[in-house]
C-alpha cells in the first residue's frame, strides 16, 4: 500500500513538473519558419503571451524566422533548437529606431530572461546597414555619417539594459549592423558557451558589458571587426564591477579585450583569465580611462595572444573627463604569452583595422598615465613577449635623451590607442607618469636588431626589475630611465 501510495506522489509530483514548465512551441502563434514571412507581430504576441501566463519558454525548431525588434518581457525564455535562425529583416523601419540602442532583441528592465540553445541569431547587419545608408541618402533619415557610414539607428543584435539574472547559453550571433551585444547596468548575468560572427559592418563590438554588476562571460569564441571583448563604463555614477572574463578566444581588427574607450564611472573588481586573442589589429589588452572613470582591483592571469599589432595598452587620459581625474591603480597580469606580428595581423578580413595613423615601426607596450595622474601599483610577473624587431631609424627615429623624451606629447585629450604616439623610444615597453611598477621573471624577446632600448621609464616614481631578461637579436641597450626611481621589491608591494 505504502509503495502504491509513494509511485501516485512521484506520478503527481512529475505531472506538476510538466505542467509548471509552460514550453510553447513557436508554431502557436502562427510563426512561419519560411525566412520569407514578416514574424515580428507574431513572436512578440508570443513573448507577451508568455509574460502574461507568468513565464516560460518559446521554442523554435528548424527553419528561418524572419523578424524585426522584439522586445523581451520578464520571465521569458527563448530556446533556439539546432537550425533554428532568427534572421533580421533588411528593411530599418523594422527595428525600434526611434529609441537610443536600438536592437533586433531588445530589453529593458526585464528580469529572468534567457536565450539559449544551438541555434543562431543573423542580424543581416551588411544589408540593413546598406539600406539605413540609401534611407540617409534619400534625406529620409538624416544621420552627420561618418566616413560615409551611418552613426545612428544600426540595430545591434541584443541590447539589454538594467536586467536582472539573464542567462545567454549556447548561441551564435552572426552579423550585426552595430555593436553585437550590450549589457547596460545588468545585474547577475552569464553569458556562456556562445559564438559571436560579426566582421560585416564597422564599429562591430563582439560584446558590450556597460556598468554591470556580477557578470560572467566563460567558454566563449568572439571574432569581431572591432573590439572583441569591450568593458564600457557609460555613466559617471555607475562602475563596471566583479566582472569574470574566463577561457574565452577573441579575435578583432580592432582590440581583443579592452577597457573603454567610454570610461566614466569605471572597473573594480575584473577578473581575466585563461583567454586566447589573435590576429588582432591593435592591442591584445588596452586598460584606459580617459573620461574620469576609476580603475582599480583588475587581474589578467593566463592569456595568450599570437599575431597581435600590441601586446598591452594602459593608459589615463582627459577627454570628457569633465574636471575629473580618471585613476589606474593595483593591476596584476601574469602568466602570458606574447607575440607580436611583424605584418599587419589582421590581413585579409573583411572589415581590416587602419593603417594611416598607425607608427612606422613596431610599437612597445606602454604604460602612459598623466602628469598630476600616475597609474599605479602595477606588477607584470611570468611574462614572454616576443617581438619582431628591425626597426629603421632612418625613416621614423626618436631618441632617448630627456629633451627627445619630453618632446613626445601628452595628449591627454587623444582617443586612447597605443598608437596615438606614433614613434615610441622602446621596443619592449614604455612607461611615462607611473608610479611603483614592478617586473617580476618577465622574458623580452626580439627576432630582427633593434636601434631602440628595450626599457624606456619615463618619470617613474618606484620601479623594480627581479629576472628581466633579454633574448634574440640585441637592441641598443636594455634600459633607459629618466627622471626615474629604481626600489627593491617588497612582498607587500606586488599583488599576489
């Protein structure tokens, strides 16, 4: 009797489970996987549907499902199957225009959302941004353009602001007119496991995280034609905080991981590691704050970047700081690996990086803060970067006495890149209005002779060398220190 009983609750008990699960499958709602007919209408009947009933999951199996914006509501799920593809429409009157940030999936304010399974999401971008172009064009739209490319109303892939416990799983997002996705002062997000392909467009962003709260990116393959992996920090009163970036590949003709270049409140609490980066055109990781945003608390363990144009960028600028100082402060990158391209790395990809500002020769990487800002506290420990060397100084020359170094400029107002200097005196890094830097086992390699000195410090308040090592070809001397302050390690001063 007792086992009768105990097989009628686990019966009920899987009945409830069934009924709570609340999966609806696409075809519902009258949703055509045809990739010819206009679903917006529909999916976003489905999507209110399910908010209404007090959540679930939308379903969509094999097909093409045509659509335009659509806006998630709280509690909604959304699972593509295995070919399964929301494609976006080409035509921009499809898409919320007329709202800042507008995206194929949009959210705002909308708790416990989640997109996930095998299946895609193509924004078309190319086409939509051609056909935005031709709207401009017309005088029907009116956008400055910029190079001839429209600045506004591209429609992003995702765009979601102020979300609670969103989950992105499994995914691939393909072509997006703008940015690919932004997380704009979420909280408690992951994103996992996705596959990001959008090299169709210019200011292509792999993914945006905007002043978020407890946000995991893990296990993720982002190939951009700008920034790959981009932490943004867009208000003042915001940061960008306890953020995990973790065994992700990134490639980009722009810069693989990247703090900024919009930095106005700041980062505290970033934690980056086991991640690859290739055939980036900029820098393998650029740090910079140039808008009055703090820096501080920020870890890069286990990164390897091959056939990059930088391996590392940090700097502190003033551009819209409006009268406040930004600050760099406790940043530990250790165990990486390094090599830098002697051609242009990303060579052959759709959208490629420019070249006409770019240095003549190979550019060191650098650690520039401001004269009344230093970036502090910084330890650079198990490090190998090999650079490729044979700089020419009969076509780009720039010297190392006090005079030569001063003539280098501030440009604290510049948009922050590690070219924005042109010619730099190192090879292997240069440092300028820093205080305690510290080199811990850090290996400096060059394949071709170099005129320039490996180290150039700059106005240093406190710097430390412990296993620095030079191999390969020779450059003309290791270090050059101006105005500088060599000091022994401490154990308290290096982060651990």
């Amino acid at each position: 009797m007792k086992i009768n009983i105990i097989m009628v609750m686990i019966f009920l008990c899987g009945g409830m489970v069934t009924l709570n699960a609340k999966e609806y499958n696409a075809s519902l709602f009258g949703i055509k996987s045809n990739g010819t007919t206009l679903n917006t209408t529909s999916i976003q009947r489905a999507i209110d549907f399910i908010h209404e009933q007090g959540g679930g999951t939308l379903r969509f199996y094999v097909g093409r499902y045509l659509t335009g914006t659509l806006v998630m509501k709280e509690n909604v799920h959304i699972q593509l199957e295995e070919g399964a593809i929301l494609v976006g429409s080409t035509n921009i009157y499809d898409y919320n225009i007329d709202v800042p940030n507008c995206a194929l999936i949009y959210a705002n304010g909308a708790n416990n959302v989640t997109i996930k399974g095998k299946g895609v999401i193509d924004g078309q971008g190319r086409e939509v941004a051609y056909n935005l172009l031709a709207q401009i064009q017309s005088g029907v739209l009116k956008d400055p353009l910029d190079y001839d490319r429209p600045r506004n109303r591209r429609p992003k892939a995702i765009y979601m602001r102020s979300c609670e416990n969103v989950r992105i799983h499994g995914i691939t997002i393909r072509n997006s007119a703008d940015w690919v996705q932004v997380y704009d002062q979420c909280v408690n997000t992951v994103v996992d496991s996705i596959t990001v392909d959008s090299k169709a467009f210019w200011n292509n962003d792999g993914i945006d995280i905007v002043d978020c709260r407890n946000f995991k990116l893990l296990n993720s393959f982002i190939d951009a034609s700008d920034d790959a992996i981009c932490l943004k920090s867009h208000d003042a009163a915001k940061i960008c905080e306890d953020v995990e970036i973790r065994n992700c590949t990134a490639r980009s003709s722009a810069n693989g991981i990247k703090f900024g270049t919009v930095s106005a409140g700041g980062y505290k609490n970033i934690r980056i590691i086991n991640n690859k980066v290739y055939d980036t055109f900029r820098s393998a990781l650029t740090i910079a704050t140039p808008d009055g945003g703090l820096v501080e608390d920020i870890v890069v363990d286990s990164l390897s970047a091959f056939n990059t144009g930088n391996p590392f960028y940090l700097r502190i600028g003033a551009r819209w700081n409006k009268g406040r100082t930004g600050s760099i402060n406790n940043i530990l990158i250790q165990n990486v690996k390094v090599e830098v391209a002697k051609d242009k790395p990303d060579s052959g990809y759709s959208y490629e990086g420019p070249i006409e500002d770019n240095p003549r020769n190979t550019s060191p990487s650098s650690i520039v803060g401001l004269k009344d800002a230093p970036i502090r506290n910084v330890t650079f420990r198990n490090i190998e970067i090999t650079y490729p060397g044979g700089a020419n100084p009969n076509y780009a020359y720039r010297g190392t006495s006090k005079a030569e170094l001063d003539s280098i400029p501030e440009m604290e107002a510049a948009y922050p890149e590690f070219s924005q200097f042109k010619e730099l005196p190192a090879w292997g890094f240069y440092i300028r209005h820093a205080e305690n830097i510290h080199f811990d086992r850090v290996v400096l390699k060059l394949k071709e002779k170099e005129y320039r000195p490996m180290l150039v410090f700059d106005d240093v308040n406190g710097y430390s060398l412990s296993q620095v090592k030079q191999s390969g070809a020779k450059g003309k001397k290791e270090l050059v220190a101006v105005d500088s302050k060599k000091i022994k390690p401490r154990a308290d001063s290096i982060i651990r």
